[in-house]
C-alpha cells in the first residue's frame, strides 16, 4: 500500500491579505455557542438535554456574557483560521492525488506505535464498507466525557495491528476531535465543498465546523449510522489534550 506524505506549515491567512474586524470575535464566539446548543441535542440519543448538558450549556452562556467584555484578542481568530485552511489544504492535496483515503494528523499527535497503527489501518482502509465516510483516530477527550458512549456500537471490523484495540461504529457521525482523521475521498470532496460554502466567517475551530456540517449531513441523509467508525483506544493520542505525556 504506498502512501504519499504532505506537511502543511503556510501562513495561510497572511497569504489572503484580508483583514479582520474587532466584532468578528464576538459574532464567532456567538456561533460556537449556537453550535454548542444544536451539537448536545444531537448527540443526546433521547433527542432531549440531560441535566449535565443543560448545566454545560448555562455555564457557556455565562462565560459567554463575560467574554462580551473580555474577549479573546483578534489573533486567536486568525490562528483558527490558519488551522481551518492548512486542514482545507491537505483535504484537496488528498483529492488531487486520487487516493482513495486521506489522513490528516495535527502537529500535537502522536503515536507510541508505528507498526499497529499501520497494519491497522492498512486493515481498516481494505475492509471498511462503502458506506464508512470517515473514522476517529485520535485519543483526546474521553468517549465518557463527550457523552457519547450510548452512540457507540461494535462492528464488524477488527483491529489488525499488534496492540488490542476495538473499532466501533456511532449511531451518529460524531467526532473527537480532528487531531487524527481518516476520510473517504468521495466524502473529503463533499466536506471540502461544504466548508467553502460555509465561508470562513464566522470563526470557530475546526472541529465545531466538521460537527455543524456532519450534523447537515445526517439531517439530509447523506451520512448515516454506517458513515462514521472509531478506533477504540486511537492509535494516535492528542498531546495537548493530556498533560504530562510526552513524544
């Protein structure tokens, strides 16, 4: 299986030569909220909020209302536009190189053991059914503080590497993060095309943009309970979700 490598480090932002206004951040921190909101009542597979998503949801409503007078500085939005468009970047270097398959890992993943991760994805990417759009690979949050663990259900696809792992399908797609991602390129193609029509205002991170457009694609029936798959533990632990680990 060969695979070719690309490592995106482009200022990309500086590169547009646009500017940014001072109530793009408070427009941007009012979508995170918005999409916080419609992300719990999608993930509650009771179509309802728990108490603890309800109280998640008030304490962001209260930050929020400070953060009106305390906001973030201008430059935190440009660095998660940078990340949007180096993730934008990658996905269409995957689609111009015809690959079936695109991975993308961020700068703070790593992995303990090359060898599983290979043989198991080499094993993923072969048996994976048609409809598995894109597969979580990374170790951030845990599955029980997301609450996602009632969307979770065992497939019929094993892990083929040397460490014991599990890979799991969601009754939702659903992500933990977009440190480490596979996607199907038919998918990357329709995910390339739903960001640039989402525009880059307003700014949110990465992974709050994929899960505003999974949840569109769900709705319509593009993606299903057989679209998203997850390796349980990742092969791929997000280091700065897990302090005191080191590469």
């Amino acid at each position: 299986m060969s695979v070719e490598l690309k490592i995106e480090v482009r200022d990309f932002f500086s590169e547009t030569l646009e500017t940014l206004d001072p109530s793009v951040v408070q427009e941007s921190l009012s979508e995170q909220l918005r999409l916080e909101g419609a992300w719990a009542r999608y993930t509650n597979s009771r179509h309802r909020l728990s108490a603890r998503q309800k109280l998640r949801l008030l304490a962001l409503r209260v930050v929020r209302q400070w953060r009106r007078i305390n906001a973030p500085p201008l430059q935190s939005m440009v660095r998660l536009l940078n990340i949007e468009l180096s993730h934008l970047s990658l996905l269409e270097s995957g689609l111009a190189s015809g690959s079936p398959w695109i991975m993308i890992v961020e700068d703070d993943g790593e992995c303990s053991d090359i060898d599983d991760c290979a043989a198991g994805l080499a094993g993923f990417m072969t048996a994976a059914p048609r409809e598995v759009a894109f597969a979580n690979l990374s170790e951030s949050f845990d599955v029980r503080e997301l609450g996602l663990g009632e969307l979770l259900r065992d497939s019929d696809i094993s892990w083929q590497g040397d460490i014991g792992r599990s890979i799991a399908r969601s009754e939702r797609p659903v992500t933990n993060t977009v440190c480490a991602m596979i996607y199907r390129s038919d998918f990357a193609a329709r995910l390339v095309q739903d960001f640039r029509d989402q525009g880059l205002l307003p700014v949110v991170p990465i992974d709050w943009k994929l899960n505003s457009t999974l949840m569109r694609m769900f709705a319509a029936g593009i993606l299903t309970h057989e679209s998203c798959m997850w390796v349980i533990p990742a092969p791929i632990t997000q280091l700065s979700m897990h302090t005191g680990t080191t590469s």
